[in-house]
C-alpha cells in the first residue's frame, strides 16, 4: 500500500540548508552510482578494485562489495525485475554485462556483448536494456526478462550516449561521426540519422516540448532535436567550451548544460539562452533535485558541487567535496545527493570517496496567482486526493511523462503508482497550476 508522504504547491522559494553530510570510502575510483528504490540502496562501481560498493540509503553505511572480473564500468537499474547491470571486461578481453540481484546483491548471470561500454539505459516499456559498443559502432539490446542479447544495432561512429523518450525511441550520439542515430525501441531497428555538431557527447530529453539536447563537445554548441520530425530545430551557442553534463528542470521547463565556463540554462519552450551561471573550475556532471528543485554541478577540477537554484538560476552554495566529483545519485527518500570522487593514485589519496550531500527544506511556497484548493485526507486503508474541478488534470512523472489523466475525477488514490516524486498539473480558466506530490511505500 502507498501514502502520500508530501502534498506540496509548486516550489517558489526556499529557507535551504545543504551541507556534506559524510563521505563514504568505497573501492579504487569510483566511476558510476546508481540508485535502487526498491531496496533503498546505493551501487557505487569502483573500476580499479574491480567491485561494486553496496550502500545503505538509509544509514549510508557500506553493506556489500560485489566482486566483478575486471575493471566494472557503466551501471543502469532494471525497475521491472529489480535488477542492476554493469559493464566489464571478462576473459579473452572480451566485453560483458554482469546483471545483478537487487535483493541478494548476487550476480545472477553474465552476458557477452560487442566491445566497448560508456553507456547503459534501461527502457522501462519494453524492459529492455540497451549498451553501447564504441569500439564496434554497435548498441547491444539485452532482453530484461532474459537477460540475453537479442539484437544487435549498427550506429555511427563511436555510439557513447543514449537517450529514452516515452514515444519508445532510443536516441544515440555518435561522438566519431557528428550524428544522432534514431532507433524504434520497439522493433529495435535505426530509423533516421540526423547530423548534428562536433563531437555529440551527452543527451537529455525535455518531455513537455519532445525534444532531444545533445551536447557538442568539439565546439560550444548544444543541438536542438525536434521528437517529431527527427531534425535540429535550433543550435544554442551556451558560450563555453566542452559542453557535457545536460538535465532537465520540468518544473521551470529549462535545460542545463555545463561547461568549461560554468552552466548554462536554455529555454525549453523557445530554445534560447535564458542565462550561464557561474561554477566552479572544471564544471563537468548535472543532476536535477525534483524534491527541491536545485542543480547540482560537479566541479571535476575544483573538487566541490555548485548548488543552483531552479526557480533563480542562483548560486545558492558551493559544497567541498573529495577529488575530482563527476558521477551522481539521488536518493528522493532522505534527500541525499551522492557523488563519486573519481581521483585515484597509489598514495594519494588512501582511499576513494563517495561524498553525500544532504538537503532540509524549509518550505515556504505559494502560488504567483490564485491557487487550486487541495486537500489530503489520510485513512487506515489509503490516503487520496480530493481534487477541485478543473478542465485538464494531469500527473507526470519526475522526467516529465504523462502518469495519468485525472481530468474529470473528484477523488485520486495512488493505488499502482511507483514511489516516488509526481507533478499534478491542472489546467483552469484562470491559469495553470503545479503541484508535487511525493508517494512512498508503507
């Protein structure tokens, strides 16, 4: 059974505090995170230890190392069969997936797959997983269920990228040949190839305007992918150099892209270059805090995370953390944001680091014009919604996607939906309105 935990009005402003909350000593350079809803977990991949840390998401303590051939690489969480996959190099040299229990922390199996790994995805529709292979120009689709490879999908040169949309189509950049390959998810099959700059590293998808941002790490450029028609609608110079870390804010629908001179944010309705904020040195990784609405920026050089705020594009702080921050997590229950400190030499430092960001909100929200009156009415059985009328009510999801239409209901039970953080967009004559909505399992 799932309550409502938080029934909040859209995010105006904030009495804030984030501070590092403790730094977590994990395996040989930590190199991706990946966070477990299921099991309230934390997998941190340590390549030069050849393990996997396991972390409480509760007491942030280590719980369990999970020992992977040699040098574990990219990870991706498996939401339908609560499963973890990672990239790595196994006998004869030869590229694999090791898919892993959530539960158990076991390895189940491995799988062989084509050579090369800088990218995983799992498609959540069609319980697929998807790898890039660099060195073979090739995505391997592995089946969910199965955990085998079931197709094999030529792509431009040097595939490290990819990229969901709802409308179950793959987006994959080709950094060696300056394109995008476009795949139906449901067949599995290349469907267009669209030019963009040089050098297309990162992908982010703005689900309210079906657009697809790339990155373009030879210029300072971000290409505009148009969901529909498949082509650049528009190219953004963001005014510095190595465009890479790309997310999406769905509250205040902005993109954010960071680059050697800080982060820029982008319009997601008109496509334009709203503002750069400055960060610190060597800004690098984004990741978005649907519960309070802040970017985090990864300051790869500067070993510590700039905090902006979505609504102001604000400094809000500069936290310190170990060497060489990059790769993200959230953890939406207590609010912590995790980020791998990559730095690894023999003797300096002993041992590396996984930082934890923690985030108390004090809210004081408000709506800009006249709010929806809505209310919560917890029971033994269920909590609900008891909802004014308006003429469209909709809920989405964190990245944007349509949960459900509620348009015409006067009571909402969260029966079915995923923990987790939700919009409740509802469209009046007088205006629209946003609502967050926080489900968490009993």
């Amino acid at each position: 059974m799932r309550i409502i935990k938080y029934f909040l009005p859209l995010l105006s402003s904030l009495s804030f505090a984030q501070w590092l909350e403790t730094t977590i000593v994990v395996g040989k350079k930590p190199a991706d995170l990946v966070y477990n809803p299921t099991n309230h977990k934390v997998y941190c991949v340590n390549v030069l230890s050849h393990n996997i840390s396991v972390i409480d998401g509760a007491t942030n303590e280590v719980i369990d190392s999970i020992p992977v051939r040699y040098l574990p690489g990219r990870l991706c969480y498996n939401s339908n069969n609560n499963k973890i996959y990672t990239t790595y190099v196994g006998y004869g040299r030869r590229n694999h997936l090791a898919v892993i229990d959530g539960t158990t922390n076991q390895i189940i199996t491995t799988i062989q797959k084509g050579e090369g790994g800088e990218a995983l995805l799992y498609n959540p529709i069609n319980n697929k997983i998807y790898a890039t292979n660099e060195e073979d120009d090739t995505i391997s689709v592995i089946c969910g269920e199965r955990d085998s490879v079931i197709k094999t999908i030529r792509t431009g040169g040097w595939p490290n990228g990819l990229c969901y949309t709802p409308n179950n189509k793959i987006y994959c950049s080709n950094f060696g040949s300056d394109d995008i390959t476009v795949i139906d998810a449901e067949r599995d099959s290349a469907i267009k190839t669209i030019r963009v700059g040089d050098g297309p590293w990162r992908l982010v998808y703005n689900p309210r305007d079906n657009k697809v941002y790339t990155g373009n790490w030879n210029e300072t450029t971000v290409s505009i992918i148009d969901c529909e028609s498949d082509s650049v609608i528009a190219t953004v110079n963001v005014g510095g150099r190595y465009p890479e870390g790309l997310c999406y804010n769905p509250l205040n629908n902005k993109v954010y892209c960071a680059h050697d001179n800080g982060v820029a944010v982008i319009d997601g309705a008109t496509n334009r270059l709203i503002t750069n904020v400055p960060a610190g040195l060597a800004p690098s990784n984004l990741i978005y805090n649907p519960i309070n609405n802040k970017i985090y920026c990864a300051n790869n050089f500067g070993n510590d995370v700039t905090v902006i705020d979505g609504a102001s594009n604000q400094v809000i702080t500069t936290i310190p953390v170990g060497r060489m921050p990059y790769h993200f997590a959230h953890n939406p229950i207590e609010n912590r944001i995790y980020v791998a400190n990559v730095y690894y030499q023999q003797d300096y430092p002993p041992e590396s680091t996984v930082s934890v960001i923690r985030d108390v909100i004090g809210i004081k929200e408000y709506f800009s014009s006249k709010p929806v009156k809505l209310k919560t009415y917890p029971t033994i059985s269920d909590d609900f919604i008891n909802l004014s009328e308006g003429e469209e009510v909709r809920l989405y999801d964190v990245t944007g996607k349509l949960t459900a239409n509620l348009t015409g209901k006067k009571k909402v039970f969260p029966r079915g939906i995923k923990s987790g953080v939700y919009f409740l967009r509802i469209k009046r004559k007088n205006g629209e309105f946003t609502q967050k909505l926080i489900v968490q399992s009993r």
